[in-house]
C-alpha cells in the first residue's frame, strides 16, 4: 500500500506539473507572439511539448495495469 501511495504522488505530480507546463508554455508564447520574438514562441511551444508529453505518460502509467489482454 505504501508503494502505491508514493506511485500515486508522482502520478500527481506529473499531472500538475504537465497542465501547469501547458499554460505556462501557451502565456510564454502568447507573449513571444505580442512582441514579435520568435525565439520567445519556441520556447513557449517547447514548453507545452513538455507538458503534454508529462500528461501522455501520467496516462500511459495509468493504464498500465487495467488492460485486459
């Protein structure tokens, strides 16, 4: 049961971490948009790669157990 709690925190954070890379990513390069800064949109877009990719494997780790196969 321990293990599991520990699991589910990093699942948590992986989650949180994630959306808020998301936003962050997306206002970064809104920002870089206003300003004409194409470096700034990149680094914004790398960002909300960054997050998704977090979400994707929060999910996969998930679902890692439930399949029935």
């Amino acid at each position: 049961m321990a293990a599991r709690t520990v699991d589910g925190s990093i699942l948590l954070l992986k989650k949180l971490g994630g959306v808020f890379a998301i936003v962050l990513g997306g206002l970064i390069a809104a920002i870089g948009a206003d300003v004409g800064s194409s470096a700034t949109i990149a680094i914004g877009i790398l960002c909300v790669v960054v997050g998704a990719i977090l979400l994707v494997l929060k999910i996969i780790r998930r679902n890692e157990g439930g399949q029935v196969g």
